[in-house]
C-alpha cells in the first residue's frame, strides 16, 4: 500500500490507459503471393545415355553383318560376322540387354507419375511405339509392291521381306514386359533383390532341359523370362535411384566382371557358342530363344554400366548432350529402319550397279567400313526427315514431348505448404532487408 501512495501520478495514469485501451494486435495480411510454379521434371541422363549407345551399338553390329551376292536374279544373303573372329565383334556390340534395361527404368518412373496398372502403362508406352511401326509397315509394303511391279523375282522379295522386319521382335517383347510389370513390381517389394536371382536361375533350368535332355519347348519362356532379368534390374535400378541406395562403383564392377567370367566358362567348358547373335549354319542360337550365356552376358553390360554412372551423366551433360538429344528425338525411327537402310544401299550396290561386296574381312573390307557406314547413315537419315516419328494428329504425351520414345522422365515431387512458404519468404527477403538497413540508418530522434 505505501509504493502505490507514493508513485508516480504519470506512471498511474499511463497504467490505467494501458488497462482501459488494450493494444492492438496487427493481424498479418493475407498471402496473396502465388505458389510458384512447378519445376520442370528432370531427366534420368544416366539411362538417356545408355540408350544412345546401346542404339549406336545396334545400328553398328547390324550394320557389320551386310553380306549378300545377286547372282543370275537369285539374291543369297548371309552373315559377315560369321566368317573368322567376328564374333568377338559381338561381345561389345550385342547390348539389347541395355535397352531392356533402360525400359525397365522407364517404366518405374512412369509408375511415379502416377501410371501404376498394366493398361496405364501400356497406353502411355505404345501410343509412341505403334505410330512408327505403322509407318514402318507401310512403307516396306509400298517398297515391295513398286518392286513386283518393277519384274524383281520373287525370291528376292521374300529375302527382303524376311530382313526388314527383325528388330520388331524386340519390341512384341517389350509389349508383353510392359503388361507384367505391376506383376514384377509387386514381386519385387516382396523379394527384393532374389527376384532377379530366381530369373536367372530359371533361365539356367530351361538350359538344362535343352541341351542336357533334349527337351526343347520349355526353352521358348526364355524369349520372355531372359530379357525380364535386365528389365527387373532397370526396376531395382530405379527404386535404388529413389533410396539413394545404389551399390558402390567397386562392386559394381567386381559383379559385371564375375558375370562376363561367368559367361566366358559357359563358352569354354559348355556347349554354348561363342557367337552372342545367331549365326548361318549354326546348330545352336544363343538369341533364339535365349541362353544363359545371353543373361550372363547382360548382367554384366548393365553391371559395369552403372560402375561408370557417374561418367556417363557427366558426359551426358557436356559433349555428349547434342548426340543424345538427336537420338532421342527420333530413337523408334532410327530402330526400326536402319536394317531397311542398309538392305538399300547393298541392294543399289548390287543391282542398279553391279557391282560386288567385298569379302568379309579381308582388307577392302575393312578399309571401306567408314564408305559403307556413312551410306547407310546417309540413307537413314534421309528416312527420319521424311517419315514423322509421331502421329500428325493428337495430343502427344506430356511425359515425351520432344524427348523421343521410351526415355524415362524423374517425377516431379509434390509442393507442399512449407514449399510455397520458403518460396514466399525467399520473395520477400529483399524488401525485409531493404527495410532493416533503413531502421539501422536513422538516428535515435528520427526513430522516435
């Protein structure tokens, strides 16, 4: 009672205004500033560019098999692998297992995306796979007719209609992985890494009953359990990516080694043929239908490929990018008529000319690799500049909008709130800054 008597009138006073009149509280304004804008989803370039190599690859191995004479009207073709070491040509250079691999990828991300059951899947993959095989068709159908008309024997077509066509087998393929993969998904998170282990064991099985008992038929599931193991590991490859749980460079490598040697003993203590392609003649194919040697082989490929991730993506960013993109950009045209455009050259060579290939690795055979090479490249690129890689009409996917078939794109994560308010609170650190270097500057009678 005697410090209230005895204080301050003013200091009363101001205490009994602060009692009678609260202070008021400023309530923020409402945050009118946008979200910004989703970013742009990135690409996986490790599995771009392993996609570009594996189609030079292809085109290069095809492209070294060109053999054929025209004699009398009588088309004979044949194999220039086939003749001396050409099959080591075929150890480097046989990497479809790279490209299952890589749709195996793929189709993990567009299962991100938000394309989780078969049909969803399959609607986004083959709206950009039919169109050029359409075009594929049609042409080849158009080339053969305007040939009949022009007296060719009819052998000869049938020749010609037999080559053209190969590569699409890799596609039906791929077709029928597509519908399996939530199947091989599910598999996947129930066992993990034995999956792919049990593949290939499968694989093994169905060797044994060919070759060790003479059983042939259970050998056709390989057209579709072999090229499942490069494809579960291209989906292993893809949630690894997600976990941040890739294995280490060192064992990548000491597996893709293993693998390789793997495949080396089957040749030497096996049956199985040196030759990773099939060959004229040959009693056994390691690609029809598919061998162990074949999975091993891959295994290996795709192994020794993600040791040299980190390689490969800084070179698909810098010198290597424009190769890519062009790739890319027509990769099922450039697939589907690069066999057409080497039985076109060799068939003006042969016909129109009269003139004769040379023989299979002697040294004008070798010396005119670059000539043949870039007439064939010649002609294919003449192809893709002419037939559209996509349809003329209709909405093409936001998933491959200018970036080629069958390449995958990383999901875009979703914003959250705290997104949108770090992105706020970054617009708006400039003017907060502004504002405290103002406040600092003034003197103490201006902040009064």
């Amino acid at each position: 009672m005697t410090t209230l008597a005895h204080a301050p009138k003013s200091t009363t006073r101001h205490s009994a205004v602060a009692l009678a009149s609260p202070k008021r509280v400023r309530t923020p304004a409402p945050d009118r500033t946008p979200p910004a804008p989703a970013r742009k989803p990135s690409r996986d370039l490790f599995v771009d560019a392993l996609r570009a190599l594996a189609t030079l690859a292809i085109l290069t191995v095809h492209w070294s098999m060109a053999e054929a004479t025209w004699t009398d009207e009588v088309l004979t073709t044949g194999n220039a692998l086939a003749h001396g070491f050409g099959w080591v040509v075929t150890w480097p250079l046989q990497v479809l297992a790279v490209l299952f691999f890589a749709a195996g990828a793929a189709a993990a991300y567009d299962s991100r995306a938000g394309r989780t059951g078969a049909v969803a899947l399959l609607r986004a993959r083959i709206g950009r796979i039919l169109w050029p095989v359409v075009v594929f068709g049609v042409g080849c159908g158009g080339a053969l007719a305007g040939l009949a008309a022009a007296g060719v024997p009819g052998q000869a077509l049938v020749t010609l209609a037999r080559l053209a066509p190969q590569p699409l087998w890799f596609l039906a393929v791929y077709v029928a992985l597509l519908a399996v993969t939530p199947l091989l998904k599910r598999c996947l998170r129930a066992l993990g890494w034995r999956l792919p282990v049990a593949l290939v064991a499968a694989v093994g099985c169905t060797d044994l009953l060919r070759f060790g008992l003479d059983i042939q038929w259970p050998a056709m599931t390989n057209i579709v359990i072999a090229w499942a193991v490069p494809y579960t590991l291209g989906l292993v490859y893809a949630e690894a990516i997600r976990q941040g749980s890739l294995p280490r460079p060192a064992v990548l490598t000491c597996a893709g080694v293993a693998a390789l040697l793997g495949a080396g003993a089957l040749v030497i203590f096996g049956s199985y043929p040196a030759s990773l392609i099939g060959m004229p003649g040959a009693k056994i194919s390691n690609l029809g239908p598919p061998t162990m040697l074949v999975v091993l082989h891959g295994v290996g490929l795709v192994a020794l490929a993600l040791a040299a991730r980190g390689r490969l993506v800084r070179w698909a960013e810098g010198s290597g990018k424009p190769m890519i993109r062009t790739i890319s950009q027509r990769s099922m045209t450039i697939y589907v008529w690069h066999v057409m455009a080497m039985v076109t050259v060799v068939g003006i060579v042969l016909v129109l000319l009269g003139e004769r290939l040379p023989d299979a690795w002697s040294v004008d055979w070798w010396v005119t690799r670059p000539l043949w090479f870039g007439a064939f490249a010649l002609v294919l690129t003449g192809i893709c500049t002419i037939v559209p890689e996509r349809a003329p009409w209709g909405a093409r996917c936001r998933a491959g909008r200018g970036r080629g078939d069958l390449l995958p794109v990383l999901p875009t994560p979703r914003r959250t709130k705290a997104d949108n308010a770090l992105d706020h609170s970054s617009a708006l650190a400039p003017r907060r800054t502004v504002n405290l270097l103002v406040a600092v500057s003034r003197t103490p009678a201006e902040r009064k």
